[in-house]
C-alpha cells in the first residue's frame, strides 16, 4: 500500500474491506461466531486457517483497530486489551516469570507503579532508575533482569526517555525495551523505528481522544531475538519469527486471562483515530503557549514542560520528537491548600481522573493517581503534595490563559478579592 502522511494515513490508510459499502468498520457485536462446517472451526482452532470463534480471542471491529495501531507504530502486530493497565500486564507477563527482574523508568503513572508492586507476590522484582538517564538504567541491570521499561514521556514526572540509547543498551545486554508511549502518542513519536521491542498504550487517552472508551493495546516490533535460555517459555513460539511473541501471547496468556478489548470500544477507538493528528497539534500548540503563560505570571509557581527550554529533558524531547512536546503541564503552587483552591475555583478545565481528552482535565495527583505510593514513591515518580497536573485540551487558547490568570491573581469572577 501506498505511503501517506500522518494524517491521510488515519483517514485512508486502513485496510478494511467493509461491507455494504459502510464508512466506518460495523460494530461486531457478537460474543461467538457461525460456522458452516465442524472442519472449518477446527482448523480456526488449531491456528491452521483464519477466522473468528469467540470475541474473547478476536474479533472483526477490534482487529480493524489492531491493525490501524499497528500500522501507526510500524510494528508487525497489536494486541488489543480491555484498559491500558491490562495492555501493561500483559505486555510484562507475556515474559516474564518467578525469579526475574525488571528495570524501569522512575517517573512513571502511578497505577504502573502498583502494578510492578503486585508483581512481587509472583517472584518478579522492579529496580527504579533515580535519574532517566542510559547510564542510569544500564547500572540498574542485574543477571536476573528479563525487561527494561519506560515511558516516553513520564506521566507526571515528565521526564523524557532516550528511547534509541536505551534501547541499545537493552540489547546489548540481550533485553527487550518495552514503551509505553501513551502521553507522547504515534504523532509525536514511533518507539519501535528507535529500537523498542513492545509499545504500550492506554488508548483511552488521546487514541480515543474523548473519553467514552476505556482500554488499551501493546504493538510488538518483531526485531528482538528471544534467548531460549533467558526465556525459556519463548522456545516453543520462536518458529513464528518475527510473530514469536504475539504467538505466544494469543495462544496463552490473553487468551486465558479474558482482558480483551470490547467490540463497542474498538469501534469508538477507530473513530478517535481518525483526528488524532489534528487534536495532537492543537493539544501541543495549546500546552507550549499556557506553559509559557503560566511561567510568566510568577506567582511563586515552578512549570513543568518539556518544551520549555530550562526543562531538564528539553534536548531529548527536542530531539526525538516531531511536531510538539506532548499536552502535559505540570504546576507546583507552594502547597497542597493553594492547589486544591486553584483546582476549586478553575472554570474550564475539569477535576477528572484522566489525560487525552478534548477538554482539559486537571488534578491533583497526591491525593488520586498516587494516593497509593509511598513517600519514596511519590518522590521518584515526581509527585509533590502542592502539585497540579493539567492535561490540556483543545480549547481556545485565550480562554484557558485567562481562567488560570483570574484564579491565580487572587480575582473572582465579577471583580478582585
């Protein structure tokens, strides 16, 4: 097929033969499927010929947005999940087993975070790099690390990863680098072309892009060499190639733990899809300029974002990136009083408990998304008790500048306090 930019590419770029003549990929709604012949389902069962049985292990509509992830990432097959966090544990369990180690990014989403704590009740350990550097990460590994992950852009540390120099010192060490590039999005960035092996999304952010769809999908890159040794449960898949660990994934671990996506929500993916490039850059264009704005008003205020120049991770991201430095503004106001009133008194934005979303969305994640980690935790993941995070929509600019101007001022409304 034809190569196409970005944005024809969301449009035109599918491969989707639908039927009727219907401008969008039907909804499947059907738990099962019809077959003609008891011959035709065996083969389908025993992976000798293509077909659909059970939504549980596939299904039209949720391939139709596998395949479109995959294509974006330039990968050479998805996984689609019901939620980002089961595309994650699916992505590290797939490999993973008692005894073995992980290496990871310290700035990541809270709920990452406790799910690499859950994983200490099956044997599996997490080594959290102190600063996100290649240097840091490659005197983490330890004989027993089997996995090295990352976010592209740490949510909400916001601590940009260098994903080829990281990958590169995965393998060399004979590791698989896994991303999960759900803040900076395929618009800003393909893990996969800079050497990562797995991409993870939580595609109920900016993939779906209005929030009415919880779920998520890990893309495979199909490059990495799986040491039978290392991952003795890889052996028996290795004849599948570049497939070898999506074949695995499919024949068991998803298959067994029933974390598949639901048609409605592909449906509804494929549909958000279709814009992202268009929301990416008015989220990024708006994001550059309320963070520049914020900088300027003072008010004791330290600024968080990766497209400022004083930002520590400002060279990689200005490096790796195209077309913008992601929609994530971080806001330490001096304390956890002020950032409640400020979140209180915000007019436009909403207090919801997300990222991606047309509209933007502040918190304060302390007290939400990281309630659950310590102290240390917190520390490493970049939360602080006077922080906001604020996800930034696709509004007129001038209208967000001028709500977080009147609330920070002091002013109300209809005149000043």
């Amino acid at each position: 097929m034809k190569e196409y930019g970005f944005n024809t590419t969301l449009l035109h770029g599918s491969e989707d033969s639908n039927p009727h003549g219907a401008t969008q990929v039907p909804i499947y709604q059907s738990s099962a499927f019809r077959h003609d012949t008891a011959e035709e389902l065996e083969k389908i069962f025993a992976n000798k010929c293509a077909g659909y049985s059970y939504t549980r292990i596939n299904n039209p509509t949720i391939e139709s947005f596998e395949r479109r992830m995959t294509k974006l990432e330039s990968g050479v097959g998805s996984v689609a999940c019901s939620s980002g966090m089961a595309a994650l544990t699916m992505a590290l369990m797939n490999i993973l087993q008692n005894g073995d180690h992980v290496v990871a990014a310290a700035g990541l989403y809270g709920g990452t975070v406790e799910l690499l704590d859950e994983l200490k009740a099956y044997g599996i350990t997490t080594t959290y790099v102190q600063e996100n550097t290649p240097d840091a990460f490659e005197k983490a590994i330890l004989p027993e690390t089997r996995a090295v992950f990352a976010e592209t852009i740490g949510n909400p540390k916001l601590d940009v990863t260098d994903i080829e120099e990281v990958a590169e010192i995965a393998h060399k060490h004979g590791l698989p680098f896994l991303v999960d590039n759900t803040v900076a999005t395929p618009y800003l960035i393909n893990p996969l072309k800079l050497g990562a092996d797995v991409v993870i999304h939580s595609s109920s952010k900016y993939i779906n892009g209005s929030s009415d769809a919880i779920s998520g999908v890990l893309v495979s890159g199909g490059r990495f060499k799986w040491d039978p040794e290392k991952y003795p449960a890889m052996a028996e898949f290795r004849k599948f190639g570049p497939l070898a660990y999506l074949a695995k994934l499919r024949n068991g671990l998803f298959r067994s733990m029933g974390a598949c996506m639901a048609p409605q929500n592909a449906f509804l993916n494929n549909l958000g899809l279709e814009t992202l490039g268009l929301r990416m850059q008015r989220h990024c264009s708006n994001a550059m300029e309320l963070a520049e704005f914020l900088q300027d008003l003072g008010e004791e205020l330290i600024v968080s974002y990766p497209g400022l120049k004083e930002h520590p991770y400002h060279e990689i991201a200005a490096k790796q990136f195209h077309g913008g430095f992601g929609a994530i503004i971080t806001l330490r106001t001096g304390s956890k009083e002020r950032a409640f009133q400020i979140l209180n008194e915000l007019k436009i934005p909403w207090l919801v408990s997300n990222i991606g979303d047309t509209k933007t969305l502040v918190i304060h994640p302390s007290s939400t998304i990281a309630a659950h980690l310590s102290p240390e935790e917190k520390e490493l993941s970049g939360v602080y008790d006077d922080m906001i995070r604020i996800s930034v929509g696709i509004e007129d600019i001038e209208d967000l500048k001028e709500d977080f101007r009147r609330v920070i001022k002091g002013e109300k409304e209809n005149g000043k306090s």
